[in-house]
C-alpha cells in the first residue's frame, strides 16, 4: 500500500491552520480593531482629558468680572488603600468613621451600571483602580492641613482643579453659573465627562462653547499595577488645552453693581443699553444674589435650594423673562405710529375728554409733542383709534382687524411682541396682539377698537419685557434704529457678532421722531412734564413715564412705575428703562429718579444727587418680604 | 553517484533562511519586549535580549556540531540518544519544582528543560523503528511499540506535569498516519468482539488522524450546544439536559449517512451499512453522552476556562474584576493583538503587551505573538502566519523528497512538532485554542527551546543534505 497522498491530508491541516488564522487575524485587527483598541485604552492606555479653565470675562472698562481661582480635590483610588484607618482619616478631613464609610459607599454606587452587551449583564461603572474625587473643592487653606498627613493614608492625594470667582458679586442673572453636566448633556456632547462643569444660566450658558475652550488630551501608558509608564507613543497624539479667548462684556460692572444697589429692598429691573451700539450697559435684576454663592457643587448643594424657595425669586432674570404691561411709556410708539399711517399729523390736538377714559389735569394737548408731555388718555385713545379703525372697509369690525395688523406689524419693527436676539437664553417675546389674537379671544366679528381700547395706553393684553423696553428708549435715542441689544462686545479681538452689526430700521420714518423726543425732553424739563425729579443739572435727558395698573386674580394691586429716558438728547450716551413693581406711586415718583441717578452715574462717572440716592436707596417697596 | 563531500552541497538555504529570519524577529521582539533604558545594547547580557542572543550563538555551534557529525551516527545511537533523555526526564523529577512543575534541570543558574530534548530523543527513535519494518509487516505490534515509544516519555513528562509538552507528543501520531500505521488490528479485535459483527478491516483504524479530528470536533459541538437547557414549547415548564440536541443531530446525521450508503453501496452490503451506521451512532452517543457527563461533573474553574474558551460566555471584562484569572491572559493577549490593528502601534510602542506594563503575562515567552502583532499590526501577523505555514510546507516537501524512511519519518516529525507548537501558541494568543503553555518555535525567549529547535532542524538539515546517500 503506498501512503504517499496522505501527505496531502497534513498539508491541507497546515494550510488551513494557517488560513484559519490568517482569517482571525484579519477579523481582529481589521475588523473589529476599534472594539480592541477601546479594550487597549481600557486595560493600558489611559487617555486623560485636561480640560483648559473657563474663558475670563472682562467689562467695558476692563475690569476683571469672571475669574478663575485655584481649588483642590481630595481623590481616593481604593485598589492604593492599605488599611485604611477610617477613624484617623477622618479625623483628618473632619468627619466621623461612619461618615467616611457612607462617603466611600457614595462613590461606589454613585457611579452607577452599565449595560454590558457582552455579558448581557449590568455592570458597575465603578472601579477599584480608578481615582474618585473623595472630597472636592476644597481651598488652599483646608487643603494645606490635610496634604502633609496623606503619607500616612496611601490611596488618597491632591488634586488641583479651578472654579469661577466673581470679584464683583454683581450681575448674577447676566453671567449665569456653572453646574455639572447632567447624563443627558454628557451623551448629547462627547466634550462632557462625569463631573465636566457646563453653562447653567446666562452668558455662561449662551457662550458655553466660546467659554469652555478646547480640552487638552494626554495619552499615557500604564502598567497592570497602574502606575504610569510613560507618554503613548512619545505624546504623538497628545494635545494641549486652549483656554477661551477671554470675553469682553458691553457691561460696565461699576453701573451694574450701583443699579442693583438701588433696586435694594425692591422687585425690579433697569436695563440700560448704549443706543449707538446696542450693548447692554447694565441689566439689574432685583433681588439678586451673589454670584459665588453658586459656585462649586458645595455650594451650589447649600445654596440653590434656599436661591429656589426665596419668595422674592432671585434665580429669576425679570429684565429677560418678565413680562408687564409698559403703561404710559407705550404712548410714544402709538404718535409714532399714527404720524407715519397719516392719520394724525404732528399739529393734531385732541380734547382731553374724561368721559372717554381718565386722565389728570393739565390744558388740552394742540400737538404730538404736548400730547406726549403731558401724556393726555383721552389724546392718545383717539390717536389709536385712528389706527386701528382707519375706515378702510364699512364693517367697524373688519375694519379694527385690518388696523390691529397694521398697527402691531409697526410694533414689531420696535423689537416687541417677538423674542430679541440677545444673547442669553430665557428670553421672553411679551405680547402685542393682532386680529388673529382677538380673534381667538374673543370670536371674529365679535370685538373692534372699543373693546380693546385699553391697549392704547399700554394697559390690556400689551406686554413688554423691561429689555425690549429699554430697546424702545435706545431707538428713541437713534430716533428709528436699533442693534440688537446684546451683552458680548467681543471674544478675543473678534469683534461683536455679523447680526449685532445690523441696524433694524422700524417702520416710521425718522422726521416724526423730532416731535416726540421734544415731548420726552419736555416730560423731564418742563413745568407740568411727569419726571421732573428726574432731572440732572447740566445734563438733557429725554424721558417718559409711566403708572402701571395691575391685578393678580382680578385684585387691584399697587401700581408699578415706569420710566424709559436717554441722554443726553444729542448724540445720546445711554438709554434706560426703569421698572420698579407695586410701588403705589407713578413712574415720575421711583422710576424716574432711580433711572436718572444711573444716568448720571454713568454719564458723569459720579452721582452728586446725594438726596435723591439716599431716598431711592433707603425705600422698601413692592411688598418686599 | 558521487558522494556530496562538501558540508552544504546539497544544504537546503530556503529552510535555513526562513530559520534565520524567524530567529531574527524573534530576537527584536525580545529586545522590544524586555527593553531596559539602562542596558539598551542589544548585546547586554543582563538582559533577555543578550541572553537570547547568547542562547542563538550556542545553538547555531550546535548545529555547526550537528553537521559535522556524520547523521549515520544519530540512527545508530538513537536508542541511547533515547535512552539518554528518559533518564533526564526521571532526573528533573527529583528537581525542586518551578511554578508548580519540576520542569527544569538546573546547573546554577542555567537550566534546562529535558522535555524539550526529550522530544529529538522520540523523533530519532521513532524514525529509527518506523524505517525498520516494512508497511506489508505492520501489525498489532508494530502499532504498540510505535506507541510505547512516544507514551514512555509523555507519560514521564505528565508527571512533571507540563501538559502543554504533554500534548505536543500527540503531534507523533500525524508522522505514524502518514507512514501508514494503522489501529485496525486492534480496532477490529474489539469490534469483533461484538456478536454477529465481522469485519475484515474498519475504515476507522486506519484513519484514525481524520477520526481523531471527527472525534474532537464532537466533543467541541457537544460542549457548545449541550449546554444550554432545552426548553421546549411542546411541554410547557419542563426543562430537558440541552444534550438532547446533540443527540437529535447525531440521529439525524446517522439516518442521513445511512440512506447515503444504502445508496452508494450494492444490496448485498446494505447489511454492512446497517451496521456501520448503528455503530457509528452507538460509538457517537457513548462518547458525547460521556463528554457531556464528564464535563459537568467538572470542578467550577475548570469549567469556566473551557466555557470561556468555547465561548460560551466572555469574561467580565474590567481590571481588577477577574475574578480567578481564568480569561486573565487570554483576553489581554486577545487585547494586545487585536488593537495592533493593520499596521501595528511601532517598534517598542505596545502598550499591553511589554514587559514593563505586565498586562500580557509571560509576553516575551508563551505570549510573544502578542507583541509581535501589537507592534506590527495585521501587516507583520500575517507575514508571521505566512513565513510559519511556509515553514512546515518546505519541511513536508523535504520531508517528501527524501529516498530513505528514516529520513522522512524523521522530517515529518520536526514538521508536526513545530506544526503543533506554531498552531497552539498562535492559536492561544488569538483565542482559538485553550491556553496552553508552550513556546512559539524560534521566537520565544528561552535557551532550551531555542536550543532543541536548532538542533531539531539542523538535524533535519544534515539529513537532507545527505539524503542522496541513504537508501531506506
């Protein structure tokens, strides 16, 4: 027997033992090589993130609002941990044997389970040989007594980690805080790790890419016992952290912390924007809080809660978010509107008739200039009368639908009933209704002017934000125009953004300005205007205030005063809308000084109107708890 | 024909260059593994790297001896030769164990492992008995001596214990296949036995390597799909042992190869196959049922490292939660090669499989493909696979171009051998087979194995040159 072809059987062994394995190679290195390079990262090549501190913010002026301050965090890697005396440690870092034992416990199951698709099991994301930051934040001064006694607790060291300070403890509701990425940011945004801190307010949040820079990554090889071997392939992969460019605020932070001193012991907002710019000067939001009493998990955990159930709602940004009815103020854009549609012209006078609805007493107004110096009712009624009921068609009812879109098409162009393209979030739009909005209220066909006259006095369904307000007195001060009120000035030396470099034209031309920025100077200058104590020597400012009727529950409640102003009345400096709620007095009483001392500040750099500060200051209004 | 008086007249370069190039990687995976920032010659010999070279040196003088000695002499003296390295593996025996085995002989601090050279002892003999009988001759006999040949010292071997050498042994009984030994006398004395079963010769003796492939591929699909518990829709509630499938399977396979053979063969053997077919079925079931019975009366981790070799379930992956090791080695081999990807991480960049991070245990040694292919990426894997098969194929066609059996019995057997040691170590290192501890042929760290695979193949190498002036 010959037994020569079995030689073919041992080849075929071989050649197919080493296609075989020529096949699993491929299958492992080629195709399924990311699973085992993440596996390789796991086990030995440990990729760590070095995120760069947040961007600085800077005022108008330069001055330092946002930094960064140096803090340590106290980390613990369990597989180190050799006998570990929990009654030492923690008399170490001030707590009880129980204590340090529940804090150990936090980390591990903190970390929560993962879905394993391999195992078809949860697994503990967890790990032994993993540093857990034990204790965080703590300051230079606590760190200090505990770091030179670590040498007797192996598993434990310090770790340097930096976190906002605010030198100025003003303008909270504008800069926002930081907080920790939540699951659901982390897994929409690979930027994100457990613990990452992220934008949770204001600019912090709008800017939150520009603010936290790029991460830096280091690649490093460690060894089974986790000890670092060394750079992954001589750092050829490592990167560097980019801090953000640092951001340069419109705000003047002096004027910011003055306003809010102002509006103590009162519910209210100032919004002051530079009218040639659109920069936000000041957004003062009364009350506030300190904006380091949320800085860090800490005290973000001790604050926030107490910041949540204050009654007065200091979390809550007003100038942005809430929205009220502008009263008085809103007769401005009603001459303006009424002059640009030809149905009134700048010499139109009307009888100041309180039959039709309340007025005080001053002489009949013959013009728009008197009108508005005087702010006459009755004039201004039928001023929106005319708008609204133009007789265009027969029907007063389709008539008034006709004319409300009209009219709130002009109101739009103002930057009202829509949201501003500021840049912060918690925007609100307030509300300028038209014939679709009243036609749901009320039925179509159901309501014409008379049923909504209240609207032209700024009473009714109108709703202002203070923000948009305070647009309305800078396009009064650009007499037509406005830039989108904004709060970055620049990142870097890049300049404000394309859309902040664009003026919105309203729809009234600029010849009918004239005669109401004559009745806004008059308001404040002359005898029988409603803001004489506004007034600032050497200084003229442009003005108009406003009473504000308001119920809760249909329950008369205090009156609130408004004032919107600029100065000077050439080449203004500074527009200014002032909201302070439940006053009881009109907007000349509290609104009007209060703007005026913030002008005057601003303007001058010093108030001398030390009576009128004093007054402002000291008074407890709006039923402050 | 004229005697070949030059040494290397009929030297066969390819094979020595594939010698030479395998040497020489393994070398610089060695230098790359084991690297020491304080000693970076290559040359230290206080480190691996030096002394591998030390041990590459010697064991290229001892093929130099290998060649001057005429190859007459090993033929006459492989009893003693044999003999020889019994007495070795009976001596390490009385050596102070090393890692659990008594596996080395040690002078100092150099030490051997005889069961590397043990080995060439069973290669010469073998060759040495096969050669001396004709096939027509071959009987119950010859099979047994044949066998006694190899088991003497695998057994000695297991008492080591040193199973990975253990196993490598069974790579003989390819070399017996190929020279046409067969098991049918004594398979069908058994067969025999079994009343009104007459067979004049069983197709199963004779080809035992493809049974033997049969018989582990049945073992193999009989742990993997008997171990899950049959549930049927049938009968609600009830859970019936999962090895119940293999038996459906192996009856179906059964009734399937008996109407194939009922059609193949002529009428007068439809008897035959009726109890060919019955055997084969009996025989299966005996020898899963027993496998499936065997393996769940196992200890808990012994189970798990074949369950997770099968794998029937992965490993909990995650440092430091590994429980007792058992996928411990395996998957961070497994890691270190597969995240090499398709062109590897560098020259001295792997990260998982180095000595200094010690994530692979034993990289420079057992492990050493997975450095290799970290480093090289598929692109040096497979070039290392490739040169590998290539190998053992130039010492088949050595192997079959040799006039006199000695020679190619003894070809066969380096060329089963290093087959062997090649599919383990490789097939370990990529999670084919289960871990078993042996060196990768030429490439790992180590005099002993370095040394007896030299003179393994410098021997084979002296045969061949010679190969015109044997004549059986």
């Amino acid at each position: 027997m010959n037994f020569d072809a079995r030689r073919y059987v041992i080849v075929t062994f071989i050649v197919i033992t080493g296609l075989m394995y020529g096949i699993k190679l491929f299958y492992m290195q080629v195709v399924d090589v990311e699973n085992w390079k993440l596996e390789a990262q796991r086990i030995a090549e440990k990729r760590k993130e070095i995120p760069p501190p947040r961007a600085v913010v800077f005022d108008r002026n330069g001055k330092k609002v946002v930094e960064n301050k140096t803090y340590y965090n106290l980390m613990m890697v369990e597989e180190d941990m050799v006998g570990l005396d929990t009654v030492a440690f923690g008399k170490l870092v001030g707590m009880t044997k129980d204590e340090v034992l529940a804090r150990i416990d936090e980390i591990k199951f903190g970390e929560g389970k993962y879905y394993n698709p391999h195992t078809k099991k949860k697994q503990t994301n967890y790990q032994r040989i993993r540093p857990y930051p034990f204790l965080k934040e703590l300051t230079a001064d606590e760190m200090s007594k505990i770091v030179p006694h670590l040498d007797r607790f192996p598993g434990f060291y310090e770790e340097i980690t930096s976190m906002r300070n605010y030198p100025y403890a003003s303008g909270a509701n504008i800069l926002g805080y930081l907080a920790e990425a939540t699951q659901a940011e982390i897994d929409n945004d690979k930027f994100y790790k457990r613990a990452d801190k992220i934008g949770r307010a204001g600019i912090e949040r709008f800017y939150e890419v520009e603010f936290r820079g790029e991460k830096g990554v280091k690649y490093i090889v460690t060894s089974a016992r986790q000890n670092n071997v060394g750079s992954f392939e001589d750092g050829k992969y490592d990167t560097t952290a980019v801090q953000g460019d640092g951001i340069i605020l419109g705000l003047d932070i002096e004027l910011q912390a003055y306003g809010e001193k102002l509006l103590q012991n009162k519910k209210g907002c100032i919004v002051a924007i530079e009218p040639s710019t659109g920069e936000i000067l000041a957004m003062v939001s009364s009350p506030s809080y300190d904006p380091n009493l949320l800085v860090g998990r800490k005290n973000i955990n001790k604050n926030y809660p107490k910041l949540v159930e204050d009654p007065n709602i200091p979390l809550f940004p007003r100038p942005l978010a809430s929205e009220y009815m502008p009263g008085s103020t809103f007769k401005l854009i009603q001459a303006l509107i009424g002059m640009q549609e030809e149905v009134i012209s700048h010499d139109s006078g009307f009888p100041c008739n309180k039959s039709i609805v309340g007025c005080h007493n001053h002489p009949n107004a013959q013009s728009v200039t008197q009108a508005v110096q005087y702010s006459c009712n009755p004039y201004f009624y039928a001023v929106t009368r005319r708008i609204i009921q133009q007789g265009k068609v027969k029907s007063s009812f389709r008539d008034s639908e006709i004319g409300i879109d009209i009219w709130a098409n002009y109101m739009h162009s103002f930057g009202l009933g829509l949201k501003l393209n500021t840049d912060i979030t918690g925007l609100r739009a307030g509300n300028i209704p038209d014939s679709k909005y009243y036609n749901k209220w009320y039925g179509k066909g159901n309501w014409k002017f008379s049923t909504i006259r209240s609207i032209s006095i700024g009473q009714g369904e109108v709703q202002l934000t203070p923000l948009q307000l305070a647009n309305v007195a800078a396009i009064m001060a650009n007499r037509g125009w406005y830039y989108t009120p904004h709060f970055v000035k620049s990142i870097g030396d890049r300049g404000p953004r394309i859309d902040y470099t664009i003026k919105n034209k309203t729809l009234v031309d600029r010849k009918y300005f004239g005669y109401v920025v004559e009745g806004m100077r008059r308001v404040v200058h002359e005898p029988g205007g409603t803001a004489a104590m506004a007034r600032i020597p050497n200084i003229v400012m442009c003005g108009k205030t406003g009473t504000v009727e308001n119920y809760i529950h249909g329950v008369k409640q205090k009156n609130h005063s408004v004032f919107i102003a600029f100065a000077p009345m050439n080449n203004p400096k500074i527009a200014i809308a002032v909201f302070i709620e439940n006053t009881g007095g009109g907007g000349g009483t509290w609104a009007a000084p209060a703007a005026s001392l913030v002008i005057e500040k601003y303007i001058t750099g010093e108030v001398k109107s030390i009576e009128k500060e004093k007054r402002i200051m000291d008074a407890e209004l709006s039923n402050w708890k | 024909m004229r005697k070949n008086d030059s040494i290397t007249g009929n030297f066969d370069w390819i094979l020595f260059g594939v010698y030479l190039l395998l040497v020489a990687f393994g070398v610089t995976t060695i230098y790359s593994v084991a690297y020491n920032p304080d000693n970076p010659s290559i040359f230290s010999f206080d480190e691996m790297y030096g002394r591998q070279l030390m041990w590459v040196a010697v064991s290229l003088f001892l093929g130099l001896l290998v060649f001057l000695i005429d190859s007459e002499i090993y033929r006459k003296f492989s009893i003693p030769i044999y003999i020889f390295c019994l007495g070795l593996l009976v001596l390490v025996l009385f050596m102070p164990p090393i890692n659990g085995a008594r596996a080395w002989l040690g002078f100092g601090s150099f030490g051997i492992q005889p069961g590397e050279f043990a080995k060439i002892g069973t290669a010469i003999l073998l060759s040495n008995y096969m050669s001396s009988f004709n096939v027509k001759q071959q009987n119950g006999q010859t099979v047994l001596v044949s066998l006694a040949i190899i088991a003497v010292p695998m057994l000695l071997i297991m008492l080591q214990p040193d199973a990975g050498t253990f196993v490598v042994f069974t790579a003989f009984l390819f070399v017996m296949y190929r020279e046409g030994l067969t098991f049918d006398p004594i398979v069908l004395k058994l067969v025999n036995l079994i009343p009104g079963v007459k067979f004049k010769s069983t197709w199963v003796g004779t080809h035992f390597i493809p049974i033997l492939f049969v018989v582990v591929f049945l073992i193999v699909i009989t742990l993997i799909i008997g171990h899950k518990p049959l549930v049927l829709d049938y009968f609600p509630g009830q859970v019936f042992s999962g090895y119940w499938r293999m038996f459906a399977a192996l009856l179906s396979v059964t009734v399937i190869g008996y109407l194939v053979m009922r059609w193949m063969f002529s009428k007068r053997e439809g008897r035959r196959a009726f109890t060919i077919a019955i055997l084969g079925f009996a025989l299966s079931v005996l020898l899963t049922a027993g496998v499936h019975t065997a393996f769940k009366s196992l200890p808990y981790h012994q189970k798990t490292r074949i369950e997770l070799w099968l794998g029937i379930y992965e490993a909990e992956p995650g440092t430091g939660n590994v429980g007792d090791g058992a996928d411990y080695n395996r998957s961070r081999a497994m890691t270190a090669v597969g995240s090499g990807g398709f062109t590897g991480k560098g020259y001295r960049e792997a990260s998982v499989a180095s000595i200094k991070t010690a994530h692979v245990p034993e990289c420079e040694t057992d492990f050493i493909f997975s450095p290799w292919a970290e480093e090289r990426g598929f692109l040096g894997s497979a070039v290392l696979v490739i040169l590998y098969t290539f190998f053992l194929l130039r010492i088949i066609t050595i192997a079959e171009r040799q006039r006199s059996k000695y020679n190619r019995v003894y070809a066969y057997s380096v060329a089963m051998i290093l087959f062997y040691h090649f599919a383990i170590n490789i097939g370990m290192n990529i999670g084919l087979v289960p871990i078993i501890g042996i060196p990768l042929p030429l490439f790992s760290y180590g005099g002993s194995s370095m040394m007896s695979f030299s003179i393994m193949i410098f021997l084979l190498l002296k045969l061949d040159s010679q190969r015109k002036d044997a004549l059986n």
